[in-house]
C-alpha cells in the first residue's frame, strides 16, 4: 500500500474541481432545478395550506439541514479531537456545513401566508391563544411555547450555527494560503465551546420544530434522537460525495479505502447509537404508561402506520447492522455506497415518522397520495438547493486542506 501513498504537495488537478468539470457546472445546473421544484412545490401549497404540504415540507427541510448539522458537528469534533484520519475529508464536510445559511432562507415558505401559514399549521395547538385558554397544559407551558420565544430561539440557532460554520470553514480555507499551525490551534481551542453550544442549539431545536408539533407528548432524550440523526446521516453523504469524487477522477489516492472503511464505521457506529436511544425513549415511555405520552407511540404502533414502525425497525437498525458490520463491505466503494443510501433513506424515513403520523392524527384525516406529491417535489428542491450550495463552496477551495499540519498524518493513514 505505501507505494500508492502520494507525496506533499499533492497534485492540484487531483485535489481541485477543474474549469471545465460538471462538478464546477453543478451549482448553476442544481440551483435552477431547485428553484423551480420549490416553485411548483410552493405554488401547489398555497392553494390549500393543507398540514399535508407544510409537513411534507417540513420533513424535507428537516432532513438536508440535519445533514448539514452533522457538518458541523464533524468539524467541531474533528478539531476537538485533533484527529488526524480524518483530515483528507474534513474540508467535504466543511462544504456541507457551509450550506447551513440556505436554510435560514429556506424557512420564508413557512412564513407566508398570514393567518394559515406553515408554521400556524404545524404548531396550532399551542400557537392558537384560544385552543390554549382552554388547555390546562398548554397553559402550563406558555412561558416556553409561545410564539415570541419560539421565533427568538429560532434566530439564536440559526445566528450561531451560522457564524459557528462560516468562521470555522472561512479560516479552513484561509490556512490553505498561509499555512502553518496557528489556525488550526485557534480552531481546536474553540472546538470544545462549539459542541457545547451546538449540544444545546440541536437539542432544543428538535423539541421546537419536531416534537412541540404535538405540544402534550414530550421526551427529554429526544434532542439526541435528532443528533443520532444527523451524525448518521452526515457521514453517509461524505461516503457518497468521496465515492463520486473518486470516479471523476479527484482524491484518488488520497482519500482512500482505509478512509471509506472508518467512515463505514462511523455509519455503523451511530447507526447503533441512534437504535439504543430510539428503543430507550419508547421502552422509558411505555413502561410509565402516562396516557399523553403513550398515545403518541400508540397511533404509530397500531392502524395504519403500523407497517412503516416496522420497515423503520429493520431498515434503520437490524438490516444495516448486519450489512455494515463487514470491514468488507465497508472497504467496497459499491458495498459502501449502497449502504449509505441505504441509511439516507431511512433517515428520510424517520423524519417522516416523527413528523406527518402527528399530523394526520391531529387532522382526522388518512393517508392521501398527494403526500407523495409534495414530500417529492419539496424534497428535491430543497435538495437540489443544498446540492447547488455544497458545490459552490467544494469550488471555491482546495478538496483537502492542503496546509493543514496533520495532513501526511492523515495521508499515510491505515486501519489497523
């Protein structure tokens, strides 16, 4: 293997986009998909301001900035850690946190609309001064779920995950000029305040924006459900993006098959992460038996949401188990690739579990096809959107962070 390890300085045809490549063409051809698909998706939703087109929105929205979340948090770890493996990808990830500001924007469909807007649709019950009034518990929690404090806490996510990501990804880039360790010690040192904020910001974002959309049913371990989330499905997307870049023929020999392999694990890793903390908050949650609290697994467990409580069962936990458990499989860019998106759909899964059951429930209403409709449409605009985002930064610098001093670190890095 040492014989296929490169030297320093890499060649910058293997660790830059090229002029004339598809990848530099990507943020003009995905931005125009993703604008028009938000379009139809938006001009379809407004005729009807249905929960069915805001929760299929939500889901989409949800699921893309969860991944870039996840961007974040592997840079932050990835300098709190010093870690050195993972250097040769640290800047794909820096890439997909860098995409976090679109999402702030991305939010302004939810807003519109006055009285029916998406976010009056999916949070009525406590929103609605009214239906509060006559809820003692609603009434008990007012002085956190209230329209006020919510859009505050809003604008505190978004202000640091923003400014978080932007100098984070901003000094990366800057260090490929000027070299040196002082970047990186001024980021490591910051790392450990990061996750702090980025633990609490996560956390209390999944209570607001997922589980207050049934304000009576509530889970304290719920944030790091939403965190498991977002790790798992952050390293499936570096998986895919290494394997793509690869058959264009960038990062061959840098990133290679003993990167894959620790990526695979970190999908198995959390994999088994997010199925311990799933079965915990419902064992927790059951065995209590407190009705506002059951009822919530009650209606996914039994009727007609009952088959994708088990395909969520098997496709996030027991087949990815065995299927990702071979250093084999993981050592395969096929095996890998298809075990990556295997977990980004189940993610897709999950948050569609969480969100619309809720929903429906609450809107006496079944299942309808027109879900698919608006889950699909909203789904590839907004990812469309974060594609074209992505690309824009991969363009913008060097595919590794070629002055950074743990570089032939991670270069010469072999699992053992």
């Amino acid at each position: 293997m040492s014989a296929h390890k490169p030297k320093l300085p890499l060649a910058e045809e293997a660790i830059t986009l090229s002029k004339g490549s598809l990848w530099r063409k990507m943020p003009l051809i995905a931005g125009l998909i993703g604008i028009v698909a938000l379009g139809i998706t938006i001009s379809m939703g407004s005729k009807d301001h249905s929960f069915v087109y805001f929760g299929s929105y939500m889901v989409s929205f949800l699921f893309f900035l969860t991944i870039a979340l996840g961007g974040l948090f592997f840079v932050l770890i990835h300098f709190a850690a010093k870690a050195g493996w993972s250097t040769v990808i640290r800047r794909l990830a820096e890439a997909v946190m860098g995409t976090i500001p679109l999402f702030a924007l991305l939010t302004i469909p939810l807003l519109i609309g006055g009285e029916h807007n998406g976010l009056h649709t999916l949070f009525h019950h406590w929103m609605d001064k009214a239906a509060v009034a006559k809820d003692p518990i609603l009434q008990g929690k007012s002085a956190y779920l209230n329209t006020g404090f919510f859009f505050a806490r809003a604008i505190f996510y978004f202000g640091f995950w923003i400014l978080c990501s932007q100098w984070y990804l901003r000094n990366s880039i800057k260090q490929d000029t000027v070299g040196g360790e002082a970047i990186t010690r001024k980021l490591q040192f910051w790392s450990p305040m990061g996750i702090m904020f980025f633990a609490l910001s996560v956390t209390f974002a999944g209570f607001d924006w997922v589980m207050s959309i049934d304000p009576h049913w509530y889970s304290t371990i719920f944030g790091v459900y939403i965190f498991a989330g977002c790790v798992v499905s952050l390293h499936a997307t570096v998986a895919l993006i290494t394997i793509a870049l690869r058959s264009s023929g960038y990062l061959k020999n840098v990133v290679t098959v003993e990167h894959d392999q620790d990526v695979g694990k970190m999908i198995f890793a959390f994999t088994v992460f997010w199925s311990y903390i799933a079965f915990s908050q419902f064992m927790l949650i059951w065995y209590a038996n407190i009705p506002e609290e059951t009822k919530w697994f009650q209606y996914r467990l039994f009727g007609e949401w009952q088959p994708l409580t088990i395909a969520l069962a098997l496709g996030h936990f027991v087949v990815p188990f065995f299927f990702l458990m071979s250093r084999h499989i993981k050592r395969n860019p096929v095996t890998l690739a298809f075990g990556a998106l295997w977990m980004l759909t189940f993610h897709l899964v999950d948050l569609y579990w969480l969100i619309m059951p809720t929903l429906y429930h609450h809107g006496h209403k079944h299942f309808h096809k027109q879900d698919l409709v608006f889950l699909g449409l909203s789904f590839v605009g907004i990812g469309a959107l974060f594609f074209a985002g992505f690309t824009w930064w991969l363009g913008r610098s060097s595919l590794v962070p070629k002055q950074d001093p743990r570089l032939p670190e991670s270069l010469s890095f072999e699992n053992m």
